[in-house]
C-alpha cells in the first residue's frame, strides 16, 4: 500500500558540509527542462560538447579526453587509478585522511606495488618523504588529493609534479574538494590525470564527475598489457564515447548533465579567478569567526588549510552529534563530523560554491554562539559575527 506516501518535499537545508553542496535556484530550473536520449542528435552534437568545453575551462587544460564521468567522486578515483595501473606496477599513493586512503585501497586492489607515503591527520604529506620512496624503483604512479576533505588540508601540486619528474611518474589529483574553489591549472602544473566531483565547489548536484587525461596518461592507458579491471570506467571506451565518435557505452544520467552545465555556466559568468578569490576571503571569514569565540581549527599551519572545508575542533564538554543535530533542527544548517579516528573530534564545514557566500557563514556563526552557550561553553557575545565582519572590511593577504 502507498496511500500513505505524499508528493515529495524534503526539508530546505543549507548544507555547508563537504558535499554535497547546496546548488544555485538556476541549477534546479535547468534540470526540470526536458529530457533528451542519450543518442539524441542535440544531446550528441551540441550538449555533450558545450559540457566539455566548459570542464576544459574548469581545469584549464585543452585535453582532448575531458569529460564528466557517470559515478560519484570515488567512482572517479576508480576510474583513474584502474586504467593506469597493472599487476607489478609500481605506485606511490600519499595518504593523509580518508579519501586519500581510499586511493590507496583502489591502488592496492589492481594488483600494483603500493608504496602509502603517509602524514599526520592536519598536515600534507612532505615531497621529500616521497622522493626517498621512489628512490631506485620504477615508480608508473604518484597519487594525492589536492584537497584532503576528511582533514581540511591542502597539499601543493607543484611540489608533486617535481618529484614525480624526477621519478619518471605519472600524477594522478584527487580534486574533488578542489575544482573551481581553489586555483588549479591541469596543463600549466602538468597533472596527468586529474578528478572531481560535480557536489563541491562546482556546487552542481551529486552524481557526476569531471576527470581530464592528458595525452601522456592516454598513451599509458593504450600500452596496457592487461585489460582494465573494471568494464564501467575503462576510459580506452569511454573516451571514444565522449570522442568525436560519440560512440554509445552507456546512458548518462542526462539531467545531471543539464545541471552540470548551468552550474559551470555560473562559474564562468562570475570568473573562475573572482570564485577562488571569493572562497579565500570567505573562509578567512570563518576562521576569523571562530578563532573570535575561542575555537581551535584542526590544520594549525595556514598555508595548509584547504579554502573549500575548514576544520574545526570540538569544544571539550561539548557533544558533536547533540550540536550538529541542533544545528540542524534549529537552523536548518548541516555541518559534518569526523571520520574514523576524529569522529566526535572535529566539525567539517564546507564552504563551496553557491554556498560560499557571507550571509551563510555570518547565519552559522550566530547560530553555533546560540548553542554553544546552550551547552555551557564560554564565547564572547557577538565575537564571532564581529570578527567575521571585520575580516571582510580588510584585504586578505595571498600566502604562498
């Protein structure tokens, strides 16, 4: 019986979490345009390539292979690491949180040598630990995230591209966290694969992920002596399907293609350069904000704090899940947790997109002073809204 089940209306919520983001009004209007086929000539011949474009720009790059892939960010951190790596292989992974982890696991399932170069949960992992690896092996793969959601901690790319040089690598990016909040150049920092996902900073709805190959991981993908572990995310087919050959692999989810492609349109319409900068003086706001109340951010060096999530340590005496969840019922906001070893110890707060605006952070942060007081913990009244203000009456500094 499905008397009982209504017309659909889930709760408004403003999700500042590490995705999904919430999206632009504009991006929901796109997706309720009409449906196409997949093989339908407008979707093949005008949609599919102004996509492309578009994640081009994104990434800065002029790769033939750009394209979204049909999977979730971590069916995109399958899809890289499986078409590169073969039984034998050597690889590199730096892990330092839970989805560079992951990478390591998907790495290690292909049959490769993993080599896992860790760092402390708070820090990026250090180059040099990688350049002393690799030293005196064949070393195929170096693999990272840009931005390490599950810790809030930025990794330098330029680093990685020099030391996989000296290796003889390719460089694979996790840059789900990252794409168009934070500035990244595929072709200029020389990134043979890169990923993201359509729910961070593009802030378009889940399901989709943006990846560009260059051509020197498409010659490597190519020399394959074994076949791709997985049919799905063999890219030696996908790329043919988002090739000039259009040929058919599998059905797209095509409103999330319309979504994608309203949610890039509004990237560019504000300017790809004018999004990152907005992201820094935003979460500059924030940490203003919190520092003011007398909260202590999870990543201590600032250089290495990533601009789309923001970590911040749980108060002792106070209880994550009760907070979040108050959060949550009173206000509407949603914010994240930790994962694994920092459950109950840190708070997640995603600024990304659509979401990374002033009146957001300026709601989250009377809302966290209200409840924070509620469970007994001492913050100046007002502090964080006033520090928050503040910082956006002053220039931030750029730091390297």
């Amino acid at each position: 019986m499905t008397d009982h089940i209504g017309e659909l209306n889930p709760p408004a919520r403003l999700m500042l979490t590490p995705g999904p983001s919430s999206v632009d009004p504009r991006v929901y209007r796109a997706m309720s345009t009409p449906m196409v086929g997949h093989l339908d000539p407008w979707f093949n011949d005008v949609l599919m390539g102004e996509v492309q474009t578009l994640l081009r720009r994104a990434f800065q790059t002029e790769n033939k292979t750009t394209f979204p892939v049909s999977a979730s960010g971590s069916g995109a951190i399958e899809c890289s690491v499986l078409n590169l790596l073969e039984p034998g292989d050597e690889a590199i992974v730096c892990t330092n949180g839970t989805f560079s982890e992951r990478m390591a696991i998907i790495a290690e399932r292909t049959g490769a040598n993993v080599i896992r170069v860790e760092a402390p949960y708070g820090k990026p992992v250090d180059p040099d630990d990688v350049r002393r690896a690799g030293k005196g092996k064949k070393i195929k793969f170096v693999g990272l995230a840009h931005g390490e959601t599950s810790t809030s901690v930025l990794s330098n790319l330029d680093h990685f591209r020099k030391v996989a040089d000296e290796l003889g690598a390719l460089l694979v990016v996790d840059a789900v966290a990252t794409l168009c909040g934070v500035p990244l150049y595929a072709d200029k920092q020389r990134l043979d694969i890169c990923f993201s996902g359509a729910q961070k900073a593009i802030s378009a709805p889940p399901g989709m992920s943006p990846i560009t190959v260059s051509p020197r991981a498409e010659e490597a993908i190519r020399a394959r002596k074994t076949k791709v572990q997985s049919w799905y995310f063999d890219l030696s087919t996908t790329m043919t399907m988002w090739g000039k050959e259009r040929t058919y692999h599998h059905t797209p989810a095509i409103p999330l293609i319309y979504g994608m492609r309203e949610a890039l349109r509004i990237v560019f319409e504000e300017g790809l350069e004018n999004r990152w900068e907005r992201h820094r003086q935003n979460q500059h706001a924030l940490i203003a904000g919190v520092e003011a109340m007398g909260l202590e951010l999870f990543v201590k060096n600032p250089v290495d704090r990533l601009p789309t999530v923001t970590g911040v340590q749980v108060p002792s005496g106070v209880d994550d899940k009760t907070f979040r969840g108050q959060l949550l019922d009173e206000f509407g906001i949603e914010i994240a947790g930790g994962f694994g070893p920092l459950k109950g110890k840190m708070w997640r707060i995603g600024l990304m997109g659509w979401c990374s605006q002033n009146k957001h952070i300026l709601l989250l942060l009377g809302a966290m002073e209200k409840l924070l007081l509620e469970q007994g913990v001492r913050v100046p009244p007002g502090a964080g809204v006033a520090a928050a203000v503040q910082s956006y009456l002053k220039p931030v500094a750029v730091t390297a």
